[in-house]
C-alpha cells in the first residue's frame, strides 16, 4: 500500500511512516511530493494522502495525525500511547504535554537540516522512534542520575519545573514571529498563505489555522490578513491622495473592485465615500 504526505518531513510526516511500518503496515511505501501535489497525485495513484488538511488521517481538535492512527486501527500497546503525548506536543508546538516532546522537535528539525532527501530522512526517523518506542517499553522508570549530588539536582530542578506549570503561559515563539511575518509582507504588498507561512515557520498547518485565532485577535488567518489590510487602506485614504486602484495594490488587492467590496464590508461605506467624507471635517 502506498502513502502520500508533503515533503520536508519533521513530527507527524516521520512518525506516522513509522507507525504505519511498524504497526499497520510492514510493506507501506511512503511517498514525499511538494504540498500542492498531495492530492492531485494521490488521486493518480491510488496513494492514501495523511497530515494534510481535508483528509481523513489527519488533525482532529488537539489530536495530530498520529492519535489519530491509534484511534483507526485500534493500537493500544501502552508504549505507543506514552510515545502519543511526546509527538503531538512536539507537532503542535505545545511542549508542556510531554517532557520530552521539546528534545524529539529539536532533534527532528536537526535532522531535517541535515539530511535534504526525504527518504533518507525517513530512515533515520525510523532510528529515532525505534529509540523511543524501546524507551517507552522498557526504561521510562530507569533514571539517568545515580550519585546522591546528581539525584538531589534532579529534585530541585524537578521542583522548579513544578512551580512553573502554576505560572501563566507566554505565547507560543511561533506566534510572534508570525506576527512579524505577516507585517513584512503588508509592508511589501506581497500576498502570504497560511501554508506558506506554516511552511516558513516550520508549524504543522492544520494547528496553525486552528490556533491562530487565540493568539491574533479571535480573527481566523483570511480575516486578520483583511483587517490589516483594511487598516493599511484607511492610513493611505487618510494621508495620501493616491488614486483608489493604487490603493487597492498597495494594500494586496486583486483590482479595485475587490478593494471596494472587502473595503465596504469592514467600514459600511465604499473607499471614495470615506475619503469624502473625512475631506470634509
């Protein structure tokens, strides 16, 4: 059987191969093709597509892919639902699920930029959830620190993270630097999707749709993308006598009419009725 994800696998895009290999499927192959070619050619192939959106492996609330493969095919090995947490923390960038779901991120985008082929990317991912799958088993319980001094450390530091889980949680990293991304491409009118700046970000994209709204004003992606640019329109209507069609180009509109048309669902007036207007006071 074949299967079909995007290429450039990081969390989920190895995990999932592994599982299937290991679990569902000892002769799967696994197909990388860019994005956009997903379903397009799992539709040619027969390939069953998994972590992209619209599909049926993938994200469900604040499951990954991967819960969602233990959920379909029933697998209730108890070391597969330990290693659960630690991917989808990892996945969706909430490493307060699992301890060790910050180290497998670092590890999986170190390998991600060192390895450039995807099928031997794959292979070491296999390396790696082998290495976890036999933690899981067999040493969850076996402590790294020995010597009294060393245990007494552990305790301390555990005791410090203690304290931390009772603070309030800052924002996601990603979410900052999403917020600076998408004023470099309002200030160069250039047009941003959302998997393109998942992609950049390194961010799975169905979580990033599903968790923008908590960090970006209760908006979705296309509507904050909007209100930036309907706010960019009000400064230049406000302070510059540009034509409207400039404007509307300016702002990362199609053409004037589709600036009209969004311009009038936020303000309730057309483009040239709110400059008039402020004209006149």
């Amino acid at each position: 059987m074949q299967w079909i994800t995007r290429e450039r696998p990081k969390i989920d895009h190895l995990a999932c191969p592994w599982l299937i290999r290991r679990f569902i499927d000892p002769a799967a192959h696994i197909l990388y093709v860019p994005a956009e070619e997903v379903l397009p050619t799992a539709a040619a192939t027969g390939a069953i597509p998994f972590d992209v959106p619209g599909v049926e492996f993938t994200h469900y609330g604040t499951d990954c892919t991967f819960d969602y493969f233990l959920k379909k095919y029933r697998l209730t090995a108890p070391a597969l639902h330990a290693l659960a947490p630690i991917v989808r923390g990892a996945d969706t960038d909430n490493h307060a699920l699992a301890q060790q779901a910050a180290g497998l991120w670092a590890i999986s985008a170190g390998l991600a930029h060192n390895i450039h082929d995807d099928q031997q990317l794959l292979q070491q991912g296999f390396v790696l959830y082998d290495a976890l799958y036999s933690w899981a088993q067999h040493l969850q319980g076996q402590p790294h620190t020995q010597q009294p001094e060393e245990q007494l450390l552990a305790r301390v530091y555990r005791a410090y993270l203690e304290r931390g889980k009772h603070q309030s949680s800052l924002p996601p990293a990603w979410a900052g630097q999403l917020r600076e991304l998408i004023q470099d491409h309002l200030d160069t009118n250039l047009s941003l999707r959302l998997t393109d700046a998942a992609d950049t970000l390194q961010v799975n994209p169905t979580y990033l749709s599903r968790e923008f709204a908590r960090y970006f004003d209760n908006l979705s992606f296309g509507e904050y993308i909007r209100k930036l640019r309907i706010d960019k329109a009000l400064q230049l209507l406000d302070t510059t006598s540009y034509p409207l069609a400039e404007i509307a180009y300016l702002t990362g509109f199609s053409d004037q009419s589709h600036f009209t048309r969004i311009f009038r669902q936020h303000t309730g007036q057309s483009p040239a009725a709110y400059r008039k207007n402020r004209r006149r006071q």
